[in-house]
C-alpha cells in the first residue's frame, strides 16, 4: 500500500512540476495545486499508514493507555491545516490572474513583462 502511494506521489510532484514549467497562468496554477495535493498525501504517508482506534481516551484508558493501536492525530492535523492553507493561497493566486488578464489580456508570462497598458 505504501509503495503505491510513493508511486502517486511521484506522478503528483512530476505532473505539478510539469504544468508548474508551463508558460500560462491557469497551468501554474493547476500545478501549485497539484503540488499541494502531493505535499499532503507525503505528510499522510510518512505519519504512517496504521489503523487503529480514535486518539480519544476514556478515563480508565488515561491511566494505561495502549500506544501501540492508536492512531497518530498530528499527521492529520498537519494535513488540515496545510488544506487550508493551499486553498487560501490558491483563491489568491485566482484573484491575481484574474486582475492580471483584467490589466494586460492575455495568461501568457512571456507577455506579462510590463503593467504599461495602452
């Protein structure tokens, strides 16, 4: 199960580096995206693929707990967290290609060099 995860996670970072050398803003955009998505399944993937009870211990259960089926809950915070984060810098990264096409007409960065609009 790992190494097909490795394996997606390769296709995910090539693909995003791929549409990330691309010459137009909606491909890099997809590939921040992409790239994004590989980072969190990396994070899933190294906090260690274990099923296992909740991390929500009952009151006998805080005396001895039993470490070893439980399941982490930080790589899944981290990975929350990194959610919110990518989509909050994709919005923005939206709005400014937005205004960018507004100001210049065109998603192409080799004729992005200016803001002189005539």
């Amino acid at each position: 199960m790992v190494l097909v995860m490795v394996f997606v996670i390769g296709v995910l970072f090539a693909g995003a580096t791929y549409l990330i050398l691309r010459r137009s803003v909606v491909k890099l955009i997809l590939g921040l995206m992409l790239l994004s998505h590989g980072v969190n399944l990396m994070i899933f993937v190294v906090g260690g693929i274990r099923r296992g009870k909740p991390p929500i211990l009952g009151v006998t259960e805080q005396l001895t707990p039993d470490r070893t089926t439980l399941a982490d809950p930080l790589p899944q915070a981290l990975i929350l967290t990194a959610i919110v984060i990518s989509f909050g810098i994709t919005a923005f990264v939206l709005a400014l290609a937005y205004r960018a096409d507004q100001a210049i007409g065109t998603d192409d960065l080799d004729k992005m060099t200016t803001t002189d609009t005539f």
